[in-house]
C-alpha cells in the first residue's frame, strides 16, 4: 500500500495527470490513466474504470498518513479521464 502512494505521489508531482486539462496529449493521458489502450468500446472503458475505483477508494486509504487525500486526488483524475473518454468516444 505504501509503495503504491509513493507512486501516485511520484507521478502527480511529475504534472503529467489529466487534471491538466489544457496539457498536450490530453486524450492519450487519459487513456494511460485508465490503464487502456485507444480503441476500447465503453462497455470495456466503464469496467476499467470502476475496477480503478475500487482500487483507488479513499476508505481503503484511510489507515496510511495522507493516503486518504491522495486517493480522493487519484479519485477525481480517474473521472475526470473516464468522462473526457466518453465525450471523446462520442458516449456522453
């Protein structure tokens, strides 16, 4: 579990997380974020994404310093990727 909020913190200090909306390469963040590769059906994009947020529910978290906000942060990327996915799919 540690290992695991050390990473998300690594990677969102980096600044490359669909949260950055108007960042180059928005779409494939999204995609990355999600852990799919382009060319996904919705029914394929929705399973991932709740699969994700079980992963990454800020209950889970709760018990580690700072894992609780963290995940509620990784939370919020995660939609913000599946709800741009779906616009981009033409699903929204």
């Amino acid at each position: 579990m540690e290992e695991m909020i050390r990473e998300e913190e690594r990677r969102i200090a980096s600044g490359r997380h669909p949260l950055h909306a108007g960042y180059a390469g928005t779409v494939s963040l999204w995609y990355a974020r999600l852990e799919l590769r382009p060319g996904v059906d919705s029914a394929e994009l929705r399973r991932q994404y709740r699969s994700l947020m079980r992963q990454y529910h800020p209950d889970k978290f709760a018990a580690h310093p700072g894992g609780e906000r963290l995940a509620t942060r990784v939370a919020q990327e995660l939609t913000v990727a599946y709800e741009g996915l779906l616009e981009h799919l033409g699903e929204n």
